[in-house]
C-alpha cells in the first residue's frame, strides 16, 4: 500500500486558500478552482484531476480537511467553488442552508471502513463482542476520526454500536481533526489500532488491514460531489465537476481503493 504520485495540478494547503480569501478575492472573477475535499479523498481527486480533458485555465486548488470544517467555512463565506463530502451529512448542512446548486449534486464515489495497525503488528482482529479488539489495544487507543463531527468517525460509533463493541471502545478512543489524522496515529506508532477509510489503508505502506468492519453494520458510505451556489459560471468550475464524475476519473478513484457510486 502506497501514497500516490504528487500533485499533478497546482496545489496549495488551506492555509493557502484562506489567505486567497483574505485578499477578497472575487468568487466569479478569474483564478484557480476551488476545490473543497474531505480529507480521504484529496489524493484521489488531485489525481483523477491529471485526467480531465479540458483543465482548468487557471488550474485548480485542491483543500483537504475534515467535512465538517469544510462545510463551515463554506457557510460561513469561504471561496469554495466545488464541495465533496464524505457523508451526505455535511453536504446536506449546506444544501439546506441553499449554499450549494441542487441540480449539481451526485454521488462521486463511495468507501468501506477497515480496521488497521502497524505493519509489525499485521495479525487478523476479529471484530466481535468479548476481548478480541481491546485486547488488542493493550494499554493503547483506538485511533479514529472524532465522532462528534468526522464522518469516519461517525460511520465507525454507528458500526460499532451496531456490532455491540462501542460500549468497550468509547473509553479507549484517540479522535482525531480528520480521517487521515488518525492513519497517522498508527503510522507513527502512536496508537496500536485505527479505523480509517480502504482507501486510506491502500494509500499507505506503513500500515496493514486487520479486520474489515461489515458494510452493513453502517450507514452506506458515499461522497457528494455538489458546485457551491453562484459558483457555476466560473470559468472550469462546470468542466471540473464533470471531469471528476467521468469514466477515467473513476478509475483513478478505483485504483486508490474507493468504490464506484
């Protein structure tokens, strides 16, 4: 399992966006896209975006963070011109709020959850009610998006309510800002178990899948793709989207281990 190549469009952090924002710059004026992400997938979509036919004429600004920061800073005015989230949730804050265009809305790809550990410690968990998983943490934590706004961490309390284990695990939980924060937990050795997204897992070398949790014992896991309200008419904000919901985007999306919509 391997991160994927660097960015093949021009990239910049969040910090470097909120300083575009601090500027003024003007929401249909020329410049960049703006493509707000959850942080599972901001690989994948800086990749699949290497893809499309006609790119941006200003390129593109992929921003990678939690889905419920993302969706704040939207509401609150951030110069977001694309939002994919990694729940419905969040998409539908905003589609409530009617900061993002409706008819844009669809599902881009899709994800399963996966419990990892450490390459050196790779042995099989099986997840069910006893000992097995807080055995396995030993003194450690279970390293995990926080529940109270992460989707993976939400999916991940859903599933383990539903598998009867959150009762044991709720005392032992390192939440972390976002998904790939709690991948680097375990990565660094700093937590002995994580639940990250497959993709997460495929994405990394220094982590092994332990255990699958069972897709039925959660809600279905989706990411909408929606263009934020009054963004459609930027120059490459329409070409973008259909970029990312093309053929060859979602084989990009495939081989980075998420799941077709």
């Amino acid at each position: 399992m391997r991160r994927g190549a660097g960015a093949v469009v021009p990239f910049r952090s969040i910090f470097a966006l909120l300083a575009i924002a601090a500027c003024g710059s003007p929401a249909d004026g020329p410049g960049p896209v703006r493509i707000y992400v959850a942080a599972s997938a901001g690989d994948a979509v800086q990749a699949a975006l290497h893809t499309c036919a006609a790119p941006p004429p200003d390129g593109a600004v992929v921003v990678p963070a939690s889905s419920a920061r993302l969706a704040r800073q939207i509401e609150h005015g951030a110069p977001a011109d694309l939002f994919i989230s990694a729940s419905a949730e969040w998409m539908d804050h905003l589609a409530d709020r009617g900061q993002v265009e409706a008819s844009s809305r669809r599902v881009l790809m899709g994800n399963s959850l996966v419990v990892v550990a450490s390459t050196h410690d790779a042995s099989p968990l099986v997840l069910s009610t006893g000992a097995p998983l807080t055995h396995r943490l030993g003194t450690g934590r279970l390293a995990v998006g926080d529940p109270e706004h992460v989707p993976a961490g939400r999916y991940a309390r859903e599933a383990f309510e539903n598998l009867g284990l959150w009762a044991d695990v709720a005392p032992r939980l390192a939440p972390a800002a976002d998904v790939r924060a709690a991948l680097m937990l375990v990565e660094r050795g700093e937590a002995p178990l994580g639940v990250v997204y497959a993709s997460d897992a495929e994405a990394s070398d220094r982590v092994a899948v332990v255990a699958a949790v069972p897709a039925d014992a959660h809600t279905p896991i989706e990411y909408p793709l929606a263009i934020v309200a009054g963004r459609a008419d930027r120059p490459g904000v329409q070409d973008s989207a259909d970029c990312l919901w093309s053929a060859a985007a979602q084989q990009v999306f495939a081989a980075r281990g998420f799941e077709g919509p």
